[in-house]
C-alpha cells in the first residue's frame, strides 16, 4: 500500500489550505492523471484532514501487524 498525500505546515491559513486543496481535486479530476495513477496500482481517493489522517493510521495499524507477523525487518 502507498499513498501520495500532499501536506502543509501546521498553522497553514484555512484560505491557502482550501486554495491547495482545490488544486489538487483539479489535478486529480484529470482523465489522464487519473487514469495513469489506476493503471498504475494507485487508486485516486480525494481526501482531506482528519479524513487522511485516519485513513494513514489505520493502514499503518494494519500493515504492522502483517510486517510482524511476516518477521519482516528493515535493512
């Protein structure tokens, strides 16, 4: 599993965030830039904040599990 996920600085202003975050809906909603992502195992899921932040928690909670079970070890 891997994710792109663009972030900014905490503290960011709400104006910039929502301006960013418009722009990336833009890229994403791209015929070409999604299909290129899906074609490559990517699948494009537009969301934002604590929505994220979840989301890369439980899929780090998930994969730990499967990393220790597996007795996987880092280089």
């Amino acid at each position: 599993m891997s994710w792109i996920v663009a972030m900014g600085p905490a503290g960011m202003p709400p104006a910039i965030a929502e301006r960013l975050s418009r722009a990336m809906t833009q890229v994403l909603s791209d015929p070409e830039v999604r299909g290129y992502l899906e074609t490559n195992g990517q699948p494009v899921v537009a969301e934002r904040g604590p929505k994220v932040e979840s989301l890369m928690k439980d899929d780090i909670a998930y994969w730990s599990v499967v990393a220790r079970a597996a007795k996987l070890k880092i280089d």
